[in-house]
C-alpha cells in the first residue's frame, strides 16, 4: 500500500553548458521544479516535473505546474492510500483537465516510491526488458550549416546512435543536406516543433530524399489532422511528439495515418502509466516508439531510462549522458553513454538507480515549500 505522507517541492536553476535554440525560442538555462516524496513506509524517492519557464513547447510552464500540484494536484495525493502506482493517475484525471507535467511529476514520484518499497529497479517494476538504451543526441539549431556538420561529426564521434537536427524555416534543407552530404549513412532525422504549415510544406518535400529516419512534429502542437495531409506527401515517416498526450490521441494518429512513430516523453503525456498504455498500444499496432527528452536533469533522466527499457522502444531516444547537459549534474553517479552509444540501465539497486546530491540540491534552490507532515 502506497500512502505518501509528505513532499517537499523545489525549485532549482540549472545553466546549460551550451544554449539549446529550437524554432520557437532559446533555452540557456533550466528552472526546475523536483518533489522529494515521503511514503509512510519510510521509503523515499525523487521526481522531476519537465516544465520550463516559457510556454513555447505546450502551454505548461514550471510556475502553472508549481500551482497546479500544489492547489490540485498533491491534494488529492496527500494522506491516500494506492493498492499500487498504477491507480494515481485515474485520481489525478476525474475533472482535472490538463496540467499533464504537473500530473506526470507526481505519478512518477510515486512509481519511484513503490520501485524503493518493492525493493526493485524502476525498470524492473514496470516490466522492462532492456539492459541498454540506445542513445540518440539532440542538435539545436545552429548559425551555419558548417557549424551543424561539426556538431554531428563530434557527435558521431563519441558514438551517438541517432542524430536528430532542430529546424525551421529558412534553417532546414541546406543544414540537414549538408550533414547529409558529410555522413551518407548516418542515422538522421529533423524536429520541427511546430513551425510548419501545410502552406510551406515545400521545404519538407525538398528533404524527402535524403533518407531521414522521421520529420518529428512539423505542424501545430495540438494538430493531428493535418499531419494526415503531410504524411500522404511525404515518404519519410512523419513522428509526433507535442500532439500525442494521450493514448486517446495515439490512437488518432493510427486511425487518420497522421504518423508512423510516436516520441514518447512521460512529463508530456501525464506519466507512466499514460507512457505504458500509449507503448502498448503502439506495440500492437506496429508503431514503434522512442523515448524523448526535455533537457532533464539526473532525476528526470533516470524515469527517461527505466521506460526506454521498455520493448518496443525500438529507436534511440534523446537520452544523452549528464556531461551533454550540465557542468555538473544534481546526481551521483552522473548519467554517463558508452563507447558504443548505449546507457546502461541501473538494475544493481532498488528504485530509480541513483543518489541526489543534496548539497548541491540545496545549493541550487531557489525556493521550497513542504506540503503534508
Ligand atoms: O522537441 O524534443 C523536443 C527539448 C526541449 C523541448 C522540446 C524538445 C527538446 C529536445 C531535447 O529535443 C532532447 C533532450 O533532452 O536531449
Ligand atoms: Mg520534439
């Protein structure tokens, strides 16, 4: 029996060793929100919420989900008892519309509490089947195309299994041909978020011939019919990531043909058990699935890890190692990729694999607040 008896809340600010530029805005440094969850058991766990501070990806930012757990969300968490973490969600969905970062921080939290209670790695408890992660890096939009090349080339280098290129208008065919042209065979693909219409999808069909793995997400973020459009003009397999926050809306894009393959990414779908059925449903259907990133920090990743350990996470997700990130991660040990481009998955130990530094965890919060006893 689950019964979580206090979270603490946090926010941390984190710079990012590089900015990371996609097509609409900047990232230089990180606000993120962590909740440390206390269980009557005495077991305890950390989770990590996705949201950043602008609403340029989905309309969550870390101040809406900092209100919506603290006013909705932990409430209804607070004090209750769960036969198990699966049940959490079905608790934070009745008319609660929304707010599926905030929602995901929590249920995580929980399916980590349970991995400490129960004694087994957070893979194990979901059922994963995967020793090793393959790892794809990726590249935000860069000033030249020569820059990209460099940057994919160094990535190659240190064993990279994918190489996904930020686009957007006017930043697109001569950059990805050019990487291309460098690495003819390489594992290639492009992440629009959202900065393409139907109108001018010339430049799309003019990068169809370079044997992209998938065009992540051109259209709207919340847009599924007009992918469908996209998708009968273009060979390459359209990938969705914002529009897909549900299994609802997976089953969208199998029924209208919107996409082919689905990024998954727990923080945007409302957690794991929402990541589990959305993995279920794509691995009947036949559409495989990878598991995205949102610049998390070592506690993020760790959830990140254990889903992508999951079998029809058949293509490399954006799980790169700490050092891509952060100076210095707020974990111990950092998240590190072999030489092969794999991350291992932390089977040695109970719960999510690894320690958070508290020092430093101290040392970089900006504010805090304790809910239950
Ligand atoms: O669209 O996948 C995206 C980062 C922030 C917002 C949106 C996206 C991304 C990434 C980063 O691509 C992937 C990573 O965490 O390495
Ligand atoms: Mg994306």
């Amino acid at each position: 029996m689950l019964q979580i008896v206090r979270i603490t809340l946090r926010e941390i600010r984190l710079p990012l060793r590089e900015p990371f530029q996609i097509s609409s805005g900047t990232m230089t440094e990180r606000r993120i929100a962590l909740l440390e969850l206390h269980d009557a058991s005495g077991a305890v766990s950390w989770s990590e919420c996705v949201a950043d501070d602008a609403p340029n990806y989905l309309p969550d930012t870390i101040d809406t989900s900092w209100l919506a757990l603290v006013r909705w969300a932990i409430p209804r968490v607070l004090g209750e008892r769960f036969a198990a973490p699966g049940e959490v969600r079905a608790a934070l969905e009745r008319d609660f519309r929304g707010h599926l970062m905030a929602k995901a921080a929590l249920e995580m939290g929980m399916w980590g509490v349970e991995a400490e209670r129960a004694g087994l790695p957070l893979a194990r408890l979901i059922g994963g089947t995967r020793e090793t992660i393959e790892v794809g890096i990726s590249l935000g939009i860069q000033a030249s195309p020569e820059a990209l090349v460099d940057k994919a080339r160094a990535a190659l280098a240190q064993g990279y299994r994918k190489i996904k290129i930020k686009i957007k208008p006017g930043k697109d065919v001569d950059f990805v041909s050019a990487v291309r042209k460098a690495f003819p065979a390489a594992p290639l693909m492009a992440d629009a978020n959202n900065a393409y219409t139907l109108d001018d999808s010339a430049s799309l069909v003019a990068m169809d011939d370079l044997g992209l793995m998938m065009f992540e997400q051109p259209l709207a973020w919340d847009d599924i019919v007009r992918h469908a459009e996209l998708q009968r003009r273009l060979k390459t397999p359209i990938c969705l990531d914002e529009s897909i926050t549900s299994l609802e809306r997976a089953q969208d894009m199998v029924t209208l043909d919107s996409g082919r393959i689905i990024n998954i990414k727990p923080g945007r779908v409302g957690g794991f058990a929402s990541s589990i059925a959305i993995h279920d449903f794509c691995e009947a259907n036949g559409i495989p699935v990878w598991c995205g990133g949102m610049l998390e920090s070592g506690i993020g990743r760790a959830y990140n890890v254990a889903l992508a350990s999951l079998p029809n996470f058949i293509k490399p997700g954006d799980v790169s190692p700490s050092a891509r990130y952060w100076a210095r991660d707020v974990v111990t040990p950092e998240w590190t990729m072999e030489p092969d481009g794999t991350v291992r998955v932390p089977l040695d130990r109970p719960g999510i694999g690894v320690d958070v530094d508290m020092d430093r965890i101290e040392n970089l919060t900006v504010r805090k607040e304790v809910l239950g006893v």
